[in-house]
C-alpha cells in the first residue's frame, strides 16, 4: 500500500508540475490562428518546449495599448454555477465568452441557450473534454467536429465554427495543426487566474488586479463559486482602470495577433 500510495503521489505531483508549465510559460502563444505557421514559430511537440515556469515581470503601465479585456469561462454548463454566473454577468452589463463542452451542453440545452441570449459567446471546448495532446490526429478531430456540431445545434454562435480552446490547455503541434485545418483560430489566455486551483474569493480578485495584461484575455473556470463571487469586484476594478468588456471575437476585431501573444503588463 505504502508504495501504491507512493506512485500516486509521484504522478500526481508530475502532471501538477507539467499543468503549471502549460497554464504559466510565457511561450504558450495566447493566440493561434489558422494561417499561422506553427512548425516555424513552435518547432516540435509544444509542451515540450515548455521548459519554463514564467517569472513575476514588474507590472507596466504604458499607454497606447488597447485596454479591452475578454473573460472566458471554461467548461460546463452546469445547473447551478452557470446560471448564477450569468446573473452576475447581466448586472454588470458584461459579456464574456464561454467555452462549452459539448456533451455538458447537450444536458443542459436551457442554459447553453441563455448564454447566447444574453450576449455572450459560445466557443467549441470539444465534445468530451479529453486531454488532446495524448490523443491520434482523428481523435481530435473528432472531438472538435462533435463538440462544434452539438453546440452550432442549439445556439448557431459562429463563435463555435471558428473559436476553440483545448481541455486543460494540452496540446502538441498537430493538435494546433488539426484545429487550423478545421478553420479554427486556438484561443489559449493572456493570465490564468489559477481558479482551477479552488482558490479563494480573495486570492482570484488579488491575482487578476495584480497580474492584468493589455490587452487581456482571462482563463477562468464557470463552475467555480468563488471565481462567480470574486467577479463584481473585479469587473468594478478593470472598468475603473479604462477597461472595456469584450467577448473573444470582438477583441480579435480590434486587436492584433502579436498584440495579443506579446501583452503589456499592467495593474489595475
């Protein structure tokens, strides 16, 4: 038992330390659209260049970079969370981006329906949310194809025939390269709010007012209750700072690829 609870923790301990190379390296691009040469700008499977965990970077507060800033809430729906979270978003007169999985969707279609009704976006999450850099080219394939057509069904967003963000942010070069023959552009994050941690209220308000970039794209998680609780406060604080709200396809409307893969860093 000793040493089963010993390889467990070995395993457990090594996919943490890969997950934070993946959500924290500054190489991850945050954007990857499909006529970019990912063989040029990433040369062999990209987690593996991940050799480092970024560092704190002096915050900056420059002018002449756009401050709009694209919440994305991944996962889900669920029957709880979601909805709580759509009601905060409508107060604040906030729309956000949500990548959906497909599966999830299809069991709550009410509320994938009321994403789109309010003004948010819907974005392809895949069918099943499995890790795709482990899975065979048609695999992925597949889930993207079976998770675009499920959420196309019940909200017809174009933001799922051409947005999509991989499960746990894993992918490899022919992940990228399966998704740009699909006409997909990978939309990744400008800062993880590390919600995904099951952090609190106060430490998700902390890091996003600390760590913002411009212009931003935020990781964060619909499921998570302290991330729901944690959002007027921030939302309060990026306006005040001359922020604007935008889903995902408006920001990429108004801001340039190496704008976004090369944001300045600034506090709010």
């Amino acid at each position: 038992m000793k040493i089963f609870a010993a390889i467990v923790l070995i395993g457990s301990l090594a996919y943490a330390g890969w997950h934070s190379f993946v959500r924290n390296s500054e190489i991850v691009p945050a954007l990857v659209t499909p006529d970019m040469n990912v063989h040029l700008e990433f040369s062999g499977d990209l987690p593996s260049r991940l050799h480092r965990v970024s560092q704190d970077v002096p915050l900056q507060d420059r002018s002449g970079r756009p401050k709009l800033i694209a919440l994305t809430f991944d996962d889900g729906p669920y029957p709880v969370f979601t909805p709580m979270l759509l009601d905060v978003l409508r107060d604040a007169h906030v729309p956000a981006t949500f990548f959906l999985i497909g599966k999830d969707a299809l069991e709550w279609p009410e509320i994938t329906r009321r994403i789109e009704a309010e003004g948010n976006e819907i974005a392809d999450h895949t069918y099943s949310h499995p890790n795709l850099d482990e899975e065979p080219d048609a695999t992925v394939r597949t889930e993207i194809l079976e998770g675009r057509d499920v959420l196309w069904r019940l909200s017809h967003d174009p933001g799922v025939r051409t947005l999509m963000r991989p499960p746990h942010g894993r992918y490899t070069e022919r992940t990228l390269q399966v998704a740009q023959s699909l006409g997909y552009s990978v939309v990744l994050w400008t800062d993880d709010s590390g919600d995904w941690r099951s952090l609190t209220v106060n430490r998700i308000e902390h890091h996003l007012l600390t760590h913002a970039t411009a212009p931003e794209i935020v990781l964060l998680h619909s499921g998570k209750l302290a991330t729901i609780e944690a959002m007027p406060t921030v939302i309060e604080h990026f306006e005040r700072a001359g922020y604007r709200f935008v889903t995902v396809s408006e920001l990429l409307r108004h801001v340039s690829q190496t704008e976004l893969n090369h944001p300045l860093r600034r506090s709010v």
